[in-house]
C-alpha cells in the first residue's frame, strides 16, 4: 500500500478509536438510523399563546430535522374541541397511518390510556409531555405543576404580603388545571395570612381571564394577590382596572404582553412580581426523546423538565428576548436532551 492511503487510513483509525473512547466514556451518543422513521404530534388545545408557541417550537425544530435526515416526517394534528375522546380517536389514526412514535400532548391523564395502550402494543414509541398520560408504556416528560401553584404562595409570603387571594384556574378538567390548583390550595394550609375569596376559570387565555374576572370582581372584597397559571395574567390586570380597582399583585406566566405591562407598570411605581411557565419549546425536548427511543438509547420513562422563571432582576432580558404574542422560551438540541437523558439515568 502506498505510503500515503497508509497515512490515511492509520489516520482514519485513529479519529474512530478517539471517538470511540469519547462515546464509551462520556455522555453516550445514539446514532442508530431513524432517518426513515416518522414521529407525529397529537395536540388537544391551541386556543392560546403558549400553544401557539409550542406548535411553533415544534415545527421549526421538525423541519430541521427532516431537512438533516434524522427523520422521515414530523408533522403535528391538533384537535378542534379540546375533547379527550377526538384525541383518542386521533391517536388510533395516528397508528393507522403508520407513525413510528407518537408524541402527545393530552386533553386528560386517564381517558387516552386506551388509545396510548393500543399505540404501545403497535410497537410504536409514545412520549406524552405537558398534558401527561399515565398509562405505564409511555414516557412521561414531567413537570412539577403542583409546585407552581404552591411556589405564588411561597413568594407572596416571602413579601411579606397578606390578605385576599383570587385564584384564577385554567382549563377545566385538565390535568395541569388540577395540579395547579391543587399547589396553591396546600401552601395555602401553611400561610393563613392568605384568603382565597374567589376563584375563576380563565382558560390560559387573556380575553376569557379578562371576561371572568371581571365578572366576579364587583362580588369580592379588595384583592391583595392574585394566583394564576399563565396566559392570564394581563387580562387580569385590565379587567380590575376597568373595575377602577386597587392593582394587586399578580404573579405571571411568561408572556410577552404580561411581561411588558410589569416592565411599565415597574417603570411607573416600582410594582414587582415574579413569573413562571414550563418554556414552550418543552415540545422540542419531547420530540428528541421520541427520536432517542427509536434510535436505539436506553431512557427513562419519567423526566423532569425544568421551569421558566423570570424575576425583576432578569425581566428586561427575558422581555428582549421573547418575541410580540409570544412567551419566553427554551428550545432543546439534540445534544442538549441526549446529555439530559444521561443525567435523568443516573
């Protein structure tokens, strides 16, 4: 052999030993082909900004991953009604139709466990993420929610705050509703100080918020803090000041109008709060999982995903950062979930 193929090739070996070393001691890369796989998303609800920016999220990070040749196709379905039986039916079409994983968003815990199941004994990967399922053959990217409900009373207290506390809840009968909910109800068994006097159903949407509140405003005492669970935050604040109404604090969602109102309100006499939300690009980390588990990588069936939280210290910047209509987000690499697969597997 001439000297020089003798070169390349010594040379060639060397770069697959390096990198064989590196995979088999550090954070694992699964590479096993998926290129001809399809991962579909099942969504039951899109009537707000953080689902918008989640389905958004979703598709910029799809389209990439088409282009490069990880997958075959990644397309999302959304549900008109916000029915956990369309879901279902939806999730049967899904297997029908021949997707290698389904990623779900879902309208219920418990009720889409049957079609999740079905799915499951199809040989086909289910991932479910913000709306979780609990039927045990699907992975599970979690969120604490119940400590996001807990956290507002945590910091109203820290203030030093007291008095009368609106909840304003999300969409009923949704899981994320209930966990929420059920956060603030027990931080509040540790602070008497607070007293929940009223409690409305906003939807995550600032016009239904707006309308709700300002329907129960004129039955309530004064307001010293308000709980919500996001996209609502500003129709609150417009609808107690229609009301002519004291300006409680009220803790936010992350949104971009939320967050400019705080910015100006700040700016005008000093209010402060403090703002949470799971980034709506939890979608994008929810798709590298599915994409994981087909490629062959050993991962666990829950994962906790991290909240999004913004602070007066860090407003401006997260105000810069997030787009008009939009909610402050995080988008996850490939890389970026494959080393927190490693770290959850620990």
């Amino acid at each position: 052999m001439p000297s020089n193929q003798m070169t390349k090739r010594t040379l060639m070996t060397a770069v697959v030993l390096g990198l064989m070393t590196t995979l088999s001691v550090g954070t694992p890369v699964y590479a096993a082909d998926t290129a001809k796989k399809k991962i579909a998303l099942s969504n039951n609800y899109a009537g707000n900004s953080w689902r918008q920016a989640m389905l958004k999220s979703w598709e910029k990070n799809a389209k990439d991953a088409v282009a490069k040749g990880i997958v075959a196709a990644a397309p999302s379905f959304t549900t008109a009604e916000n029915q956990a039986t369309e879901q279902a039916a939806q999730v049967q079409n899904l297997i029908l139709q021949g997707y290698d994983a389904i990623v779900i968003n879902s309208a219920s815990p418990t009720a889409l466990n049957g079609a999740v199941k079905q799915a499951c004994d199809a040989g086909i990967v289910v991932v479910s993420f913000d709306g979780i399922v609990t039927e045990p053959c699907a992975y599970r990217i979690a969120v604490d929610f119940k400590k996001m409900g807990s956290m507002q009373i945590d910091y109203f207290a820290s203030r030093g705050l007291k008095g009368n506390l609106l909840e304003v809840r999300g969409l009923a009968g949704v899981f994320v509703d209930d966990a929420i909910h059920q956060g603030v109800v027990s931080a509040l068994k540790q602070h008497p100080e607070f007293k929940l006097v009223g409690s409305v159903h906003g939807n995550w949407t600032q016009t239904v918020a707006q309308k709700e509140v300002a329907g129960i405003l004129s039955t309530l005492p004064k307001i010293d803090v308000v709980a919500t669970q996001g996209g609502d935050g500003f129709g609150v604040a417009q609808a107690f000041k229609a009301a002519g109404r004291p300006m409680p604090v009220i803790f936010l969602g992350n949104r971009h109008d939320e967050l400019t109102w705080w910015a100006e309100q700040h700016k005008a006499n000093g209010y402060q709060t403090m703002s949470v939300a799971i980034s709506p690009g939890a979608s994008t980390f929810a798709f590298w999982v599915a994409q994981q588990v087909l490629a062959g990588a050993k991962v666990p069936k829950e994962i906790e995903l991290p909240r999004t939280i913004v602070t007066q210290e860090t407003l401006e910047a997260s105000l810069k950062a997030t787009e008009p209509g939009g909610v402050v987000n995080v988008e996850y690499t490939q890389q970026e979930v494959i080393d927190l697969i490693g770290k959850a597997g620990k």
